[in-house]
C-alpha cells in the first residue's frame, strides 16, 4: 500500500504511523495545507516527499502530487480542512480521517482539537476515544471503520483527555492502515485483531 498522508499540524499521528508500517504500507508523501506545520519536517527527516497546499481548495493541488506519488490510499491525519470534492470522488473508498471522540457524536464542521474534548466534557459522557473513518464530501460523516474507547475521568481538563485520545489514536491508525494494506483498500477493523 503506498500512503498519502495530509497533516495541518505537529503529525504525531504521521509519526505513529512512519514507526510501526513498514514493509506493510509505506509512506510516500505528506500534503499539508500549513507551511509550518510540524509534520513536514517529520517527513522531510525520512527523505519522504511533501507538497504544501497554497491552495487546499483546489483539487488539482492534491491530485497533481498524488498521482506522481502512486498513492492508493490517502490518510488524513489531523487534516482540518476539507477535502476537495473531486479529489474524494477520485479517491472514493480510499480515504480516511481519524477523529478524537466516539463518531457520529462529537464531529461536524468546527469540531477539532480542544474543542471536541470540551464538548465531550460538557455532555457529562464517561467515555471518549477514537473514531477511523471513510471519508466522503462532508466532516466527519463517511461510515465508521473502527474505532477504539477510553474512560472519562472524574477531575479530567481538556488537555488530560486529549492526552488519553491520543494515545489510542496512535495505535488505532496504524491498525487501520494496516488492515487496508491487508485487505487493499480501507476496511471495518478492530484493534484486537490488527
Ligand atoms: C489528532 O487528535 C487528530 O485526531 C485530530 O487532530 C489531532 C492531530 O494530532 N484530527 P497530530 O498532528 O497527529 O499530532
């Protein structure tokens, strides 16, 4: 499987996934819509391929790389815009975001970072944890592929549980792009059996 891998931010879900795929699935580009955004420099210090997105609305700026890439699969990975609608209709079946709460609860347009914790804090729940997801032409809506579940703590702050997330998050999406390298394309997975 060779991944495309979209980041707007520090990538440490990128970086999870650069320890544990290989021979697998290998990384063989990194788009991100943010020029600073600490991720690149993860992929650059592996000799992968970036491409920054002057223009995230624009399709041909992903397909353009994508294709030179050879990606079959594209991993948003704290991506927080949307993807273009041509590019999801192109890549249809073979993209997916990982969100940090317990999909369908929890996501749509505005919710990220801090704020889905602080939602989940608000709402009382006992439990959180990570969704995988395909995805299509809106956020955080494609169908669920796995997910994985942490408690709720009595006491907890937003950054205690964003901290507990996304610990889970590091071990979910590699099990889900190891289950598409697998199957070939992205499929429902669990993290028992990954
Ligand atoms: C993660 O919590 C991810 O679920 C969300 O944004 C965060 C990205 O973190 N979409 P990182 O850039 O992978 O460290």
């Amino acid at each position: 499987m060779r991944v495309a891998v979209a980041v707007s931010g520090r990538g440490s879900n990128l970086q999870a996934l650069l320890d544990s795929l290989d021979p697998e699935a290998s990384v063989v580009l990194v788009l991100s819509n943010r020029a600073d955004a600490g991720a690149l420099e993860r992929a650059r210090s592996r000799g992968i391929p970036t491409a920054v997105l002057n223009d995230p609305a624009s399709a041909g700026e992903w397909l353009v790389p994508l294709e030179q890439a050879g990606a079959n699969l594209l991993v948003l990975a704290g991506y927080l815009k949307l993807v273009p609608a041509e590019v999801v209709g192109k890549y249809r079946g073979r993209i997916i975001n990982i969100h940090p709460a317990l999909l369908p609860d929890f996501g749509g347009p505005g919710m990220y970072g801090g704020r889905v914790h602080q939602a989940v804090l608000a709402s009382g729940a006992t439990e959180s944890g990570a969704t995988v997801h395909l995805v299509d032409e809106a956020y955080d809506r494609g169908p669920i592929l796995g997910q994985a579940r942490v408690p709720v703590l009595p006491g907890d702050s937003v950054e205690t549980l964003a901290h507990r997330v996304l610990e889970v998050e590091h071990r979910l999406l590699p099990a889900a792009v190891r289950a598409a390298a697998r199957a070939g394309r992205p499929v429902p997975f669990s993290l028992s059996n990954s």
